[in-house]
C-alpha cells in the first residue's frame, strides 16, 4: 500500500565525523579508495592499541570553553548536529526548534568521565572532596543530545536511547515513528560514541578475547578474514536530518533516501554472543515492512566486527535471507573505520547513501584469505564494484545482550 | 603569598576555565560574573581548583567573598599567607 507523503520519512541532512573523515564527501573517498582511518591509541593502563580516532574541528560550533565543561561526546553530537543541518540547509525559518526531537543512540555514556574522575581523586587520596561537580551533568544518559539542544537552541524533546551497537539504528527509528506521530515535524538523530576514552571498554573486549590486535593498525580491522581477531574500537558520530517527505518537497530539500522499512528484535539467550536466526528475522520482517523482497536489496552492510563468532552467525544469517539473490551485494564498513559502537549504524548507513548517486558499493577491506565460513555471494572485497543503479540499502547493526536491528534505507522516487 | 600574587592565581584558574577570558577592562571591585562569562559551575571550578592547589576548603556559606577579584583577595591573603 502507498504510504502519503505526510507518513513517507525521508533523509535530508547528513553530518558526521568518523575516523579519518569529517564529511560525508570525505568518508565517501575513503571508503571507495579502501583507505583505512585507523590509528594507534596510547591509552591509560592499556598501552598502546589500534583504535579509530575522530579529528574534527572542536571549536566550530562552540567554544572550547564548552567543550571543556561537557563531554566528548557533547563535542562530537554538537559538531554532527550543525553539520547536518548545514548539509540539509535547514535554518529553523522552515521548521520550529519546538517541534524538533533529538534522539541519538548509545551504547554506553559515562563510563569515560567516571574512569577520568577516579583517576583524578586517585591523586588526593580517593577523597571524593575533589570529585568534580561537573560528573552528574556529564554522565546522564540524555547528555549528548542535551548539549545538541542547549547549541541549537532546541525546545521539543531530546532523549538518548541505549540499544549497544545497535543505537545508531534505534534512534533512526525512534526519529522516524515521532514523525509519523506527529510529535515532532523535523528530528536529528544519530548515533554518538566516545569509547575510546575508556580503558574499561578496552581492557573488557581484550579480557573477552575479542579486542583486536595487529602491527599495523589499518590491518587491524578485518572482519570475514581468517586472521580476524577482534573488535578495532573507535569513536564517532552521525546525525541525520528526518524529515516527512511532503516537508521535504515542500521546501526543495535535497533527498539522500527514504526509509523504507526497519525492525528490531532480541536473542533472548546470551549476554554477548549473537545469534543468526534471530538476525535473519530481524532482517525478514524489515523487509516485509519495507513491502520488498531480499532480491529488492542492492546492497547490505554487515554489522560485521570482527569477532570469530560474531562474523560466522551474520553471515549465516545473510546468506538463508538472500539466498538466490544474484544482485545483491555486500559489504562492510568497519573493517574501514573500526567499531564505532552506538555510532556503528548510522556512520555505516551514511557511508553506503551516496551510492545511490554514485553505483558504486564500497569494499570490504582486509580480507587477504576469506574466511570460508564467512563466504557469501555478491561480497565485495578489495575493489569497489560499479552498478548501473542502486535500489535499495539494507543496513545490519547488532549490539550485545542480543539486540538486533535493521533498517532499509531505498532510493528516492517521488509518487 | 602576596596580594598580587594570589590576584594572579585566580586569573589563571580562571583562563584555564574560558581561555577567552578577556581581563583588560575588568573592575577588580566589581562581581567577575558579571563582567566575565562566568556560572555558577564554573565558580565551583574555582573553588575545585583553590581545594586542589592549596588544600582550602572554603565553607559554602563563605562563597559570596569570592564574588569579585578584591573580594577574593581579602578572603584568601590570609589563609595563603604562608602557601
């Protein structure tokens, strides 16, 4: 059944920062060059390890001022959010700050501020006299969509929603049921992660045996190679601009896609392994909501990490879902960027949108021997593959204590 | 320390709170928030700050003498007459 344009959610904005990028334009470039934006990270108790690290400009949007008395991923959601809406030409003459939702995911918020204020009462003694009183607004849970509305001056809701590596993925969808509602006419959401700054975070991947290790760190992200060892963790950031379709014509916007369908479900079984079939569900009834059929899918990107276990069971998963679909390719994002955990879905969303202008699917990089439990049709490795068109994104993004997501995101087509 | 020097402490606590912190035109008897881009988060980072470096704990009740730079300097001459 045709939706109305009032219901039709479509992507007008794009702002982000990922490891080595700070736009779109520049992460496209990356990811069709196969240029890895992975680093090395000398961090507290951990030593050094690989590690994707975001370089933007800090002060663009407010001053360091701010940015020293929020947190890192206040900076990171502030700096996406201006971006976007500068990308989607929004200036709040179309749209009223009252009735503009932020909503970003996350895996976890706080753990970096707590580990830093531990660390600095560890020099006095533990004495929590010096315990700082900026911890409390730093570490709610809505703090970086918070800074977001404080920058921008936003009045309607903003809350951020926990959903592990899944959040970049809840929040697209949580944004774009408040506007079926019409709760809000424009939301920002996304996804946002300062990780990097945890030894905790580290030290617990690492004591999981899933923490990645390899001399060179562009080598180091490697999901579906026999040689994966693990999760390269990484910050990062993405926000869209959501709009309904019939707002969007209304004021000329340029459209990136639509969102077709999306869905979420749960493993119910383990704390950290996930679980193929529960994942070709996901992916099944994103697709019945999109009203498509898995051959309708031009390209799925692989929430894929890394891990021995985790790369096999989606794998599984994609090659039951899409079995006889010869136009269907597939790719992975992280083996470029590394893990950008609540921001995973949205970055690697982000990264494969431009392919709808461009045809062109991006390659998984650093499979030097596939892995054969990790084979599946239509991946591409090495290369990025041309196509004379691109339909349809089905993007995967999967997050511990077995939470699943997954949106299909398809090419603009005015009714 | 002397009084130049502890006016001089609470300048640089509070360039390292807003690096734009401009102190040309600042009246030393007039509130630093109302001349500074200053809140009350960033007042109890000076007061973080004094606690850190000099071991002061200043009474919540004796914030209002830090309100402006002489202020702070009558309140603080004495108790870091020795720091």
């Amino acid at each position: 059944m045709q939706q109305s344009d009032s219901q039709r959610i479509v992507i007008t904005g794009v702002g982000l920062t990922a490891p080595g990028a700070s736009s779109l334009d520049q992460f496209r470039a990356n990811l069709l060059a196969g240029k890895s934006g992975i680093t090395t990270l000398d961090l507290r108790y951990m030593g050094v390890h690989p590690a994707g690290i975001c370089t933007f400009d800090e002060t663009k949007y407010r001053k360091k001022k701010e940015n020293k008395r929020g947190s890192r991923a206040g900076c990171i959601s502030v700096y996406c959010a201006n971006e976007a809406l500068g990308d989607a030409g929004i200036t709040f003459d179309e749209y009223d700050r009252s009735a503009t939702g932020v909503y970003l995911g996350l895996t976890e918020h706080g753990t970096v501020e707590t580990e830093n204020e531990v660390y600095n009462i560890s020099k006095f003694d533990y004495n929590v006299d010096y315990w700082t009183h900026h911890h409390n607004p730093r570490t709610v849970l809505n703090n970086p969509a918070g800074e977001i509305t404080m920058n921008l001056g936003i009045t309607g809701p903003h809350y951020t929603i926990g959903a592990a590596c899944a959040a970049g993925n809840a929040a697209l969808i949580q944004g774009a049921q408040m506007l079926r509602l019409g709760e809000v006419d424009l939301a920002l959401c996304g996804g946002i992660s300062e990780c990097t700054g945890s030894f905790g975070i580290f030290a617990s991947f690492k004591s999981q045996g899933a923490l990645a290790e390899h001399p060179d760190p562009i080598r180091a992200s490697r999901p579906f190679d026999m040689e994966r060892n693990g999760i390269v963790i990484s910050e990062g950031g993405c926000v869209f601009t959501l709009e309904r379709l019939d707002n969007a014509l209304k004021r000329g916007a340029k459209i990136y896609g639509e969102l077709a369908g999306y869905a979420i479900n749960s493993d119910a079984r383990d704390f950290v392994l996930p679980y193929g079939p529960r994942q070709q569900q996901c992916m099944e009834m994103a697709l019945k909501r999109a009203g498509m059929d898995a051959s309708d899918i031009t390209i799925v990107n692989t929430h894929a990490t890394g891990t021995r276990q985790g790369d096999v069971e989606e794998c599984s998963a994609i090659r039951k879902t899409f079995a006889g679909c010869t136009s269907t390719y597939i790719n992975n994002t992280k083996s470029s960027i590394g893990h950008a955990m609540g921001a995973a879905g949205v970055l690697e969303l982000a990264g494969n949108l431009p392919s709808f202008t461009d045809n062109y699917v991006h390659p998984t990089i650093n499979i030097d021997q596939l892995d054969p439990d990790c084979a599946m049709q239509g991946l591409v490795s090495g290369e990025p593959h041309k196509l004379s068109r691109v339909d349809a994104v089905l993007n995967n993004s999967f997050g511990m204590l077995g939470i699943n997501s997954v949106v299909v995101v398809k090419s603009f087509v005015a009714s | 320390m002397t009084r130049e020097e502890i006016k001089d402490v609470i300048l640089e606590i509070i360039e390292d709170i807003d690096e734009d912190a401009e102190f040309d035109n600042l009246d030393a008897d007039a509130p630093l928030r109302d001349q500074l881009d200053l809140d009350s988060m960033d007042f109890l980072d000076i007061v973080m700050e004094l606690r850190k470096r000099y071991q002061l704990q200043i009474p919540e009740d004796e914030y209002p003498e830090l309100a402006s730079l002489t202020s702070c300097v009558n309140y603080l001459e004495p108790k870091l007459k020795d720091a």
